[in-house]
C-alpha cells in the first residue's frame, strides 16, 4: 500500500522568477555589507596614518628654543619661518618653542612673548627634554646683548648651562646651537658673544652655526621695524642652517 502522496512544486514562470529575485536579492544584501566592511577598514587605516604632511617614514621630531626670530616675528605668515622652512626641507615635525623677548638669561615680558611667564632658554631646557626629540635646535641671543654688557658672567653661566642641559638630558640628540644675529653692525661684543656661544656648543658637543660670518642679514632682508627680518631674510637663514645640516 502506497503512503501519501507528497504535494508537489509546480515551477510555474511566477515562482522561478520570484527564486531568481529572491536569489539576486541575497546577493545583493552581500556586496552591502562587503563593501561596508571593506570602506570601515579603509576609514581605519586612514585614522590611524600619519597625521602632518611634514613627518616622512623616517622622520626626525625637531625641537626649536629661541626668541622672536625662532617665532617668525616679521615673517609674512608660519609657513615662511626659518623653523618652518628647515622642518619642510628635511621632513621633521617641528615643536616651536621660540618666545618673544627672551634669551639665554633675558626672560623678557608677557606682552612680548605672548605667556603669561617668559621662559629663558635655561628654563625651556626640561620642555625641549620632555619632547624626546632626536634634533635640538638652540637659536638666539640677541635677547641677551644689553645683560651681556652689564653682567658678563651671568649671561656666560647660562649659555653654557643650556647646552650642558640638554646634552645631559639628551645625550644622545643632534644639539644645533644658532649664533646671534644682528639687523645692525656686527659690533665686537656681539663676536664676543658669538664666540661664547661657539664655546659652550664644543663643549655640549654640538653643531655651531654662525648667523655673523659672513653676516646674513642684508639691508633688503630687514623688517619695517628694524630690529627683525622679511620672509626673504628667514629664508637666507634657513639656508645659513641647511648648510650646516648637510655637512
């Protein structure tokens, strides 16, 4: 005796159709959520990339102590800076802690560095430290010229514990000491000066770079305030300082 017969599906046009939409359907639904997966990913990666166009696969983090001339007082916008166009030229990602009216011992004022305390160089030494940086850049002094003249040794004492500072708590970094530079004559307390900083740079064992010889700035490459220069007075600077890198 033969059981129930089982009910059969008519494959009519209807029903193959809505097989085939249903079908299509799922795979639709599939290239979705692939195409969802694949573009989150994408997202990732880019979060997580580099975030400056300054810093390269091998890049070096520079960090920058000085005054107004570090700051790009006089210079048409940040990216004319000497700091700006050294960084660029050998892909760092710079940490600029030039400030205003101040030097070596000079702090100077709040209005003229824009914080509520000046630091002197001295007391930028533990930031520059903080930063693990493999670069050093120490650029300045004109700060300094008038306490040079009335207090010697006072100004030589800080020279030379900012270099000895930073060697200590950077002993392994490439320390650039930047000499002074003048809108004016190269008078002979400002060699005096120079040469002092040239000093406590051997000693620190770093890199010396004079900004007064031969002079770089020229009359064309002073500000209208007459004490800072031009965009093409920074960039005579950064090449002053480039030569010097590529040594």
């Amino acid at each position: 005796m033969s059981g129930p017969s089982r009910p059969r599906i008519r494959f009519t046009p209807t029903v193959g159709a809505a097989l085939v939409f249903g079908a299509l359907g799922l795979l639709t639904v599939l290239a979705i959520v692939l195409a969802t997966l694949a573009l989150i990913s994408g997202e990732t990666a880019k979060a997580t990339g580099p975030r400056s166009t300054i810093r390269t696969t091998n890049s070096t983090d520079a960090v920058f102590i000085g005054d107004s001339y570090t700051q790009g007082a006089g210079a048409s916008g940040p990216a004319t800076r000497w700091v700006t166009l050294v960084s660029l030229k050998e892909g760092w990602e710079p940490q600029n802690l030039g400030r205003s009216g101040t030097g070596y011992l000079s702090s100077g004022t709040p209005t003229e560095c824009g914080q509520v305390r000046c630091l002197n160089f001295v007391e930028m030494v533990p930031l520059a430290i903080a930063a693990k940086p493999e670069v050093v850049f120490v650029s300045g002094g004109q700060s300094d010229f008038e306490l040079f003249l009335k207090d010697r040794a006072s100004v030589l004492t800080a020279i030379d514990t900012t270099f000895a500072s930073l060697r200590t708590g950077l002993p392994d970094a490439h320390i650039y000491a930047i000499g002074p530079s003048t809108t004016g004559a190269v008078s002979k307390p400002i060699v005096e000066f120079d040469s002092a900083v040239r000093a406590a740079a051997a000693r620190a064992g770093a890199t010396y770079v004079s900004l007064i010889e031969p002079n770089v700035i020229k009359p064309t490459f002073i500000a209208a305030d007459r004490a800072h220069v031009n965009d093409a007075g920074y960039s005579a600077i950064a090449a002053r300082i480039e030569e010097a890198i590529k040594k």
